[in-house]
C-alpha cells in the first residue's frame, strides 16, 4: 500500500506538472480537436465538386444526356466550350475534366458500332484525377448503352450480376474513416511525448534529483508517469470522440464505446513505457523530438492505419508484429468500425498486454540505469 501511494501522490504531482505547461496543454487540445476535425473535413480524397466541361460535337439525345448527369455532389455543373478552347481552359486550370464527344456519336451508336470518347484530365489534381475518370467512364456507358444496338449484346451482358452494399459506412463518406484513424495516430503520438517531456522536464530543472534523495523506487516514479499521462490521454480521447467524432462531425460509432476504452487503457501500458523508453536516450527536449518522430513515423505508417499490412513485405510484416501500434489499429478498427465483440478481439488484446509488459520491464531496466548515473 505505501508503494501505490506513493505512484498515486507522484502521478498527481506530474498532473500538477502538466497543467503549469502551456504547449503540453495545447498540444493535447490541438491533438484531439483541430486535427482530427480538419483533416476529416478537408483533406478528403474523394471526387467532390470537380470542374467538369463538355465539349459536344454531336449534339444529339444521347450527347445531351451525358452531359446532364455529371451531377453534385461529385461534379459542378459541365460547362459547355468549343473544341478549339480545349487547350486554352486545361492549360489555365480552370477545368479538371473535359469531355469531348465526337461527331455522329449517337449514329455509330444505334449502328452497332462503339465510338471513342475522350476524356482529357488535369492531372495536377492528383485525388481528383486518380479516380474521377471511372466516375465518367461509368456514367457515359450508362446513358450511351440503351441506344447501342451492337451484335451480340446481350451474349456479351455478365451473366453474375454484382451488387455491393457497404454496411458500416452505407454512403462510403471517407470523413468517417479519416477522423477515427486521425484519433488512433494522435494517441501514440501524444503519449509517447507527454511521457518523454515528463522524464525531461525533471532532468532539465534538476527536480529528479531532489526525488533521489527521497525513500522512493525507480519503478514508483516510472508508474507515476505512466499512469498520469495515461489518464490525460483516456480523458481527451473519450472527449474527442463524444464532442468532435460523433459531436461536430456526425460520425457513428458502430462498436462499444466500453470495449475500445479498455483496449486503450492495455495499448498506453506499452506506448507510455515507450515514452519513458526513448527519454532515457537522450539528454534534451530537442534530442527527444528527433529521435521520437521517426519512431512515430514508423509506428504510423507501418502498422496498418495508412495502408493495409498484408501489402507489405513479409519480413516487415513480422516485425511490426513486435509494435504495439500494430495490434491497436486492428482492435481499434474492429470495435469502432464493425462492432466487434471481446470474443473476436481478444487475440490483439492479449498481444498488446505481452508487448506492454515486455516494453516495461525493458524500459524499467533503462530507468534504474539513468537514475543511477544521476546519482
């Protein structure tokens, strides 16, 4: 019992700490608000609003057609421009598409033949241009394929049809996903600074060594980091994901709110003591920063947020077996996005609780080694 008060009495201490900390303070209100809000919003891939113009050298029904159903939310309004402006308006910027639609379309059409659309791109809008052109492609097959009289029609028609219905996200709103894996990228970062800033911060004003002289183990002081800045961390997610998440961006959270809490609380156990870890490496605030952000870095696009882990190198694939990042992504994931059970997520949980416990003895061992050269 005199060792849990003293690892609670010493956490309230590093709470204290904290809360005298003005760039820490606004580090974590940025970290949980304005970043996961903004990207959610803004950098969104998806094809929204693109300028597109027609170029209409048939002027028939079919032509027509095309034309009106490039419709919001994927497109403005198409401009209708002359053949010979085509150039003009790419080389300006003002258009990402233009549709130019050859004579006698709609003759070669109900001929049986099949006529070549152009459709010419700005590449320079690199989200836009990636995936606008098979939004297009589908819409002018649409409209031009009840006036396509061609042999074999309907021997050439697949004789599966299929259907694809998204069921966590119905309307495929990137938003979604964005603002979620914003909030799983926010907590290793947050967490493995405020536990590196709070082992700094001590050295550098000398107050570890007023804590040396005090009847108190390394392990206490170590677990007093861990568990302060791991409540301030289950504080801002929980509010980033009721007031920001489902509050301001309107993003429905499919799983139990209870569930990913508790993997959370296993996943700081390891990414905190990372934090520890990495600041016995170093002497300075700026040594700690170099050295933290490639391992962030790493953690985050490595572990199956940004791209799918499968896709990568098998060697690599069995190492980020070893980073916690890895195994939280995929819990995080499965609760949020799919509603899973403890029965189906406990293979992650488990695994995140070994690497915690083996990053901890670990970083305890570097600890009582930093401590004892201050000594």
């Amino acid at each position: 019992m005199r060792h849990l008060r003293h690892i609670f009495q010493l956490g309230i201490k590093e709470l204290l700490s904290l809360a005298r900390d003005p760039v820490l303070l606004f580090l974590i209100a940025y970290s949980f608000t304005f970043s996961v809000y903004t990207p959610a919003k803004s950098a969104v891939m998806d094809v929204i609003n693109a300028s597109v113009a027609v170029v209409d050298e048939d002027h028939s029904t079919v032509s027509r057609q095309i034309r009106d159903s490039l419709l919001p939310p994927l497109f403005l309004p198409a401009a209708v421009i002359p053949f010979g402006e085509i150039n003009r308006v790419m080389d300006e910027g003002k258009y990402t598409f233009v549709i130019d639609i050859p004579p006698r379309f709609q003759h070669d059409l109900t001929k049986g033949a099949t006529p070549t659309v152009e459709v010419i791109t700005d590449a320079t809008a690199m989200s836009q241009a990636g995936r606008g052109p098979s939004y297009i492609q589908k819409i002018i097959t649409a409209e031009a394929e009840p006036f396509w009289s061609g042999r074999g029609k309907r021997e050439n028609r697949d004789l599966v049809g299929l259907v694809t219905r998204a069921r966590f996200n119905p309307n495929m709103q990137q938003s979604w996903f964005v603002a979620i894996n914003q909030i799983i990228n926010n907590i290793s970062v947050l967490a493995i600074f405020l536990t590196g800033a709070a082992v700094l911060r001590e050295r550098e004003h000398g107050t570890i060594e007023h804590l040396l002289v005090m009847p108190l183990s390394p392990y206490e002081l170590m677990f007093a980091k861990i568990w302060a800045n791991g409540l301030v961390v289950i504080v801002a997610v929980m509010l980033s994901l009721f007031l920001i998440v489902k509050g301001a961006l309107g993003v429905p959270i499919a799983g139990s709110i209870t569930l990913f809490l508790g993997g959370l609380i296993i996943y700081l156990f390891s990414v905190t003591a990372l934090g520890v870890m990495l600041a016995t490496l170093v002497r300075s605030m700026p040594q700690f920063g170099l050295l933290a952000f490639p391992v962030f870095i790493v953690m985050s696009l490595l572990s199956g947020g940004q791209t799918p882990l499968e896709s990568m190198p098998i060697a690599l694939q069995k190492f980020m077996q070893f980073v916690p990042s890895t195994h939280f992504v995929s819990f995080s994931q499965a609760v949020l996005f799919r509603n899973a059970t403890p029965a189906m997520v406990w293979p992650d949980m488990t695994k995140m609780l070994l690497i915690g416990g083996a990053y901890t003895m670990f970083t305890l061992s570097r600890f009582r080694k930093m401590l004892a050269a201050i000594q």
